[in-house]
C-alpha cells in the first residue's frame, strides 16, 4: 500500500509537509554554548539562573512577524517552546512563577503566539519538555533525566490545553522511561493524553511521551526510506533540524546550512511521507538572527514556484529515479532532478503519460514512450541548479501500477 491510511484530524498534518520549529527562552540572553541545555551542562546555580528572569526583556518580540516569516517561507505550522528542559514558562501558569509574567516583559508569549498563528491560517503546535532541571522537588533519574511532579505537568498541560483555544498538537520532549520509572514518579502518559484529547479533540500528539503518537521523530536524521509499522503500513513522520548546529540562540555558531541543501533535505522528507520542521532560535531580543531569515526567504521562493510539488503529496516508490527524488499527487508525478541527467532522461514507468512539463513555468518537454521505457528530451544544460521539477501527467489514474 503506497497511499497512508490517516484518520481525519491527521489529514492537516501530512497535506502541511513543511513547520517551524522555535526554540526560545531565558536561556538567548547566554546565547553560547549548548544554548537551552545551559543551565545543565554548566551546572549553573538555581539561583544564579533565576537572575535571567529580571534581564528577559525582548523588546524586539512581534508574534506575527514571526507568524509572516513562517509564512513566506511556504510554513503551514509553527511548533513553539512552551517549556523546555530548565523549566522556565513562556506562558502564564498559575503552577510556578518561574515563567515569563515574572520578566520585564511581563508577556505570555504563548499566548501572542497562538493569536498570530490563529489570526494568520497557521496551525500552532506546543512543545512541553518533560525534563525539569529547576523545579525544586524533581526527581533525579540519573544523568539530565530529571523530572518534576505528574500533577505539575498535567496541571500545566491543562492550561495549554484550555486558555489558548484551539491548538493543533502537543510537541513532547525527552519522555523516555521504564515502566518501573514511571510507576516511581506516579508517571501516567495515558492518563495526561487522554486529558489534552478530551481537551483539544483533534490535537496531535508526537511519540515523545514514552507511548506511541500520532508520529514519529527523527531528530537532525532523515530516514532512509518511507516510515513503515510492522504490518507494513506506512507511519506519519517529522523530521526536525536545526539550521545552524543549535536549537537555541547561540551567537557564535556560524555553521548554517545553505538554502540549497535545507531544501534538498526538505524534498528527501517529504519524499518518503515526511515532514520536515526546521527549527530557529531567536535571539533575546526576540528578533529571529538574519542568517536564518535570508534561509526562510530562500525556501521560500524555491516553495513559491515548486509547492505543488510538495504539499499534498505521498511516496511514489513506483518510480526508479536515480537522479534525484519523486513526489506524487492524484495523477502527477512530480521528478525532482536534483543531479542532471544531459539531455534524455529514461524511466522505467508503465503507465500511460499524457503530458510531460516544467513545474515552474508549464514549458512542454518532449518525451516518447515504447513499452514501460519514458524518454524525455531535456535542454542540455540544467535549468534549475536547485532542484529542476518535471511533471509527468499521467491518465487520470488513480494508483500507479507497480513497476517490475
Ligand atoms: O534535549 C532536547 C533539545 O534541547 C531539543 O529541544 C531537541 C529538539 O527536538 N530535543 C531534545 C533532544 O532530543
């Protein structure tokens, strides 16, 4: 079965293909290394860390300008920090006051986030670090593996899950325990998903609670091939990557991925079913740094011209194309010539193509088919140094046959 199987409040999810992940906090105003694993692998004192609070002043924070730049980077979501793992709240919690009411800026930025998102048509997915390195009665598993009282996170939970309208999707993180931990810390993730679902209905959920979710998450990884459960059936998938090497702001990390390889990764996910949510952290200001706005602006044009490509589509595992990757939707194949072939392209394909096209501009590209070999007549020279987007329009059927 080539075609996903997906229950109706998923179908957003996997039409979307393309999110923003945000990583922000307390922890831009260091913006040095490991950014928000600071307060852990520098073993900051608490109290030393609380100074933060008074000095978080991002006057620079404008939810939808945020919201626009997902946009014009052809975004359909956003996925924001809520809480990460030094337990600091972006939000308004009546659980601690450790959390942004409490700064300068005295802002639920939860709250001006989820508007924006409303406002603007972008679904808006929270994550919830399950590790607390900073509530006074964590437990200590061992290592970074700390974690705050259940009551206190499904307290909150509940608060994110009824003070801000609708949300599409919780973003766990680090959940990962033994059943015999779990029965430790009085640990019920079935009880705290049962909850956000009564909550918010048609919310998402990733795996990240120690149970399965909705879908999966592979973390600066791509998988080698469409993601697939035992019986074979194909798994909803995220892939989520930082632009530079860090989630948080880190002012003095240079190594940003071009645009072409974020896009090249962007076609490889959502190739094999997946979609791809590149993260940015904004720095204390909250203003989002300009090497990753010139990044957001670049896919973005590349989305304005080939998004057809990309929302929407399944796995086309039919086709063999060794030159790059394929996408489908309905009757069109779409090829992504990343590696250009010169001028004639064969595959291997038995159905019956009406139309061979440039996505970017609709010009006709010759082709001839004998049997199950399509020959394509392309220009010498490549046309996109990107990603070149043909589609084959094949006769209005439904499945592709399978090639041998
Ligand atoms: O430890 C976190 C990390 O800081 C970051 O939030 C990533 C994003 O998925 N998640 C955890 C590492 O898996």
């Amino acid at each position: 079965m080539n075609d996903i199987q997906i229950a109706p409040y998923l179908k957003w999810f996997h039409n979307a293909k393309f999110g923003l992940f945000i990583h922000w906090g307390i922890y831009s105003l260091l913006g040095r290394d490991k950014a928000e694993w600071i307060l852990y692998t520098e073993k900051i004192p608490i109290p030393e860390y609380n100074k933060l609070v008074s000095q978080f002043n991002p006057t620079g924070f404008d939810a939808n300008e945020w919201v626009n730049l997902s946009k014009i980077a052809g975004m359909k979501y956003i996925t924001f920090t809520t809480r990460h793992c030094d337990g600091f709240c972006m939000f308004d919690t009546k659980f601690t006051d450790f959390n942004s009411m409490y700064t300068p800026a005295k802002c639920d930025f939860v709250a001006e986030l989820v508007k924006a998102c409303h406002d603007s048509d972008i679904k808006i997915c929270l994550y919830y670090c399950l590790w607390d390195w900073h509530h006074p009665d964590r437990i200590k598993l061992g290592g970074p593996r700390m974690f705050p009282p259940f009551k206190y996170v499904k307290g909150m939970l509940r608060e994110l899950c009824t003070n801000y309208g609708k949300i599409d999707g919780i973003w766990f993180d680090v959940g990962h325990m033994s059943n015999a931990e779990a029965e430790k810390l009085g640990w019920n993730a079935s009880e705290l998903i049962e909850m956000i679902r009564t909550l918010q209905p048609n919310i998402i959920i990733n795996d990240r609670t120690g149970l399965p979710g909705d879908y999966s998450t592979p973390e600066q990884w791509i998988p080698e091939a469409p993601v697939r459960d035992k019986d074979g059936e194909l798994k909803l998938w995220e892939a989520c990557m930082t632009i530079n090497d860090h989630w948080g702001y880190h002012k003095d990390d240079h190594n940003h991925k071009p645009v072409s390889q974020l896009i090249h990764h962007l076609i490889d996910v959502v190739s094999k079913g997946g979609n791809f949510l590149l993260n940015v952290g904004p720095m204390p200001t909250g203003k989002i740094q300009s090497e990753f706005v010139e990044r957001l602006y670049g896919i973005g044009a590349w989305m304005k011209v080939n998004g057809e490509s990309i929302y929407g589509t399944t796995i086309c595992p039919e086709i063999e194309f060794p030159y790059g990757q394929c996408t489908r939707k309905g009757n069109k194949i779409f090829l992504h010539i990343l590696v250009w072939p010169g001028s004639g392209l064969k595959i291997h394909i038995r159905n019956e193509v009406m139309r061979v096209y440039l996505l970017r501009d609709k010009q006709k590209i010759n082709f001839k088919k004998s049997e199950d070999i399509l020959t394509l007549q392309l220009p010498k020279l490549i046309l996109d140094s990107i990603d070149t987007v043909v589609v084959l329009e094949l006769k209005n059927l439904k499945k592709l046959k399978y090639a041998n």
